[in-house]
C-alpha cells in the first residue's frame, strides 16, 4: 500500500541553465570559447557577462509566468560553488534567494537540487566540469558536499515555501551504492537537523531505481522522496523502436515502477520532456511538420498520465535560448500549446 495519500501530483519545472550552466541551453553564453562546461568557461569570459546571465535568464516575469500556468513547484538545480568559495565559480547565492521571495511572492514552492558536486558526480557538463568522476574518490569531496547541504539546510530552514533538498543530482550508476547510501544518511541527518518533517529529504536513483527498497525499509526516515528521471531518447534500443511501442513500452515500464516503488517510498519524476529521438521515421527529424508536432504533444499528455501517479513531476526544462532541440523549452511549448497542463 501507498505510504502516502492518493492525488494528483504536482506539477512542477526544472529552472535548468539558470545557476548551473549548460552550453545547449545557453550557447550565446559559450560563444567565441572552447569550453564545454562551466568550470573551463568561466575562466575565459568576463564575471560581468556572468552576472548579467544571472540577472536576465530568470526574473520575476519567468515566476509570474510558472505561476499563471497552474505550476506549483520549482526544482532549482545549483552547484557546489553557490556561495563563492570554490574558485574559479562565481557566487550566486543571492539568485537562489531572490527565486524563493519570487516564488513566495507566486505561490510557488522550491526544491533545491545540488547539481553538481566537487570532483564530479557524473562527468556530465551539468555536474560542472565535463570529464572523470572523482566525486566518491576522495572524501574530501563528500564532506565538502555535505558541508554545502548544511549551509543551503540552515539557509532556508524557515521558508514556508521550502518543499525539499536533493542532496545529489543523477550520481553515475559505477559509484558503489555503499558510498551514496552512506552519504544518503548523512545528508538526510543535516537537513532534517535544520529543516522540520514537513521538507522532504530527495535522494537520486542513481539510475537504479529498483536498488533502494532494503535501504528504505532498514532506515527510519522521515518525508524522504526519491527522484527518477524519465527520458526515452537517449538509448539504442528506444531509438530502434516504432512510435507504438515507444508509446507502449514508457506506459508499461514507468507505469510499473512508480506503482512498485511507492509501496516503500514516494517517487518523483524529477526530469521528463519531450525528447524523442527515433530512427526510421522520417516526420521526426522535422519540427515543422505538424505530424511531429502532434507525436510530441500526444507524448506529453501521456507523460503526464503516467507521472500523475507519484508524488511530483518537473519538466526539463524551463525554457532554452531556441527552441533546438524541439521538446525541452517548456515555455515555449506551453505558449506553441504542443505541451497541455492537465
């Protein structure tokens, strides 16, 4: 049996690209540099350049905005050098505040989302820095991730729009599940030291959602939450499939596992868009045919069937520079009215 009440999940976005750069999000941000990631690109543009980012990619409008579209929630991923102490990274300490008194001021709630940890977590450009995961090779890197969950848990302690703390986006699948779950138990210890049972604790997958029941049922945990991320577009096996079966086969597999995984715990779909890449048909390499168009819309309300079953869901994400690749711009999917909130 489900450990929390039966409804409707909450709607919620990913403000990615904002605090945690992400070159295909913002390429006007990288032009005229080599960098692929935020750590090679801040060394080679200037900090005023930076800060404008920071200013104009979300304002108030972009929250007016959220709230006028029924969302309900934000998940607002940052990196380890949020208050200015990991060089060469800017502060931006003071953005994540202005977006809780913008939500608060749109009754929006927040999770913040450690996305990016010292050494990397993933050796993605969004942990930071694109290359080796070193992040559970040294400890320094997960005390020092630790020490970045207590200031954000003592930060916001007494947000009444506060709705939870990831303590680390997407870990890679190689780290040893030994490791995250110690971390898992510290970090939830920090928050809940700061924050009362009414902030959820989020701990990531780690692409293995099926590994966590024993470490659910052994720990007494309070409000924790886990976080799956949802995409069928990046593998060969979903890429060499027809559009049936793509639609068939995120229903019978998603379907099962939030309905598995919630008998132990709430599940969130913290990522989800409408990115579909599938080989063999043709349409699907045109935005601008309307067949696309309609496959991508269809795909959304189906998503969003299936994600209406766990906790929470958050689109990936906000908005983009351009619309390219089609179907990750919620903005501009909402205002082209392909993606329809139900």
């Amino acid at each position: 049996m489900s450990l929390f009440k039966k409804h409707k999940a909450l709607k919620g976005v990913n403000l990615g690209g904002w605090l945690v750069f992400e070159k295909w999000i913002k390429p006007s941000l990288f032009e005229n540099t080599d960098a692929l990631d935020e750590f090679n690109l801040v060394k080679n543009i200037p900090k005023e350049k930076i800060e404008e980012h920071y200013k104009t990619f979300i304002t108030e409008e972009d929250f007016k905005f959220l709230s006028e579209q029924g969302m309900e929630v934000l998940r607002i991923p940052v990196g380890y050098w949020i208050f200015g102490d990991s060089p060469p990274f800017l502060k931006s300490i003071e953005y994540l505040d202005f977006a809780f008194d913008m939500s608060e001021k749109h009754n929006l709630k927040i999770s913040v989302d450690l996305h990016a940890a010292p050494g990397s977590q993933n050796g993605n450009d969004h942990s930071g820095v694109v290359g080796e995961i070193n992040w559970d090779k040294n400890s320094d890197n997960i005390n020092k991730t630790l020490d970045i969950i207590e200031k954000l848990s003592k930060r916001y302690s007494d947000k009444k729009n506060l709705f939870g703390i990831e303590l680390l986006n997407e870990p890679h699948a190689d780290i040893d599940i030994k490791i995250l779950e110690d971390f898992y138990k510290k970090g939830y210890e920090i928050v809940r030291k700061y924050c009362n049972d009414s902030v959820f604790v989020v701990i990531s997958d780690a692409f293995r959602p099926n590994s966590w029941d024993k470490f659910f049922k052994i720990n007494k945990f309070k409000n924790i939450v886990l976080d799956t991320h949802f995409y069928q577009c990046f593998t060969e096996e979903n890429k060499n499939i027809s559009i049936n079966k793509f639609f068939s086969k995120s229903k019978k597999e998603w379907g099962r596992s939030i309905r598995r995984i919630q008998k132990e715990v709430p599940i969130i779909a913290g990522e989800w868009s409408l990115g579909i890449d599938i080989n063999n048909c043709d349409f699907l390499n045109n935005p601008n045919d309307q067949r696309f168009i309609n496959t991508c819309s269809s795909f959304g309300e189906h998503q969003i069937n299936i994600f209406n079953n766990s906790l929470a869901w958050f689109f990936w994400t906000y908005k983009t520079e351009t619309n390219n690749p089609y179907g990750w711009s919620f903005r501009d999917l909402v205002i082209e009215n392909t993606l329809k909130i139900t």
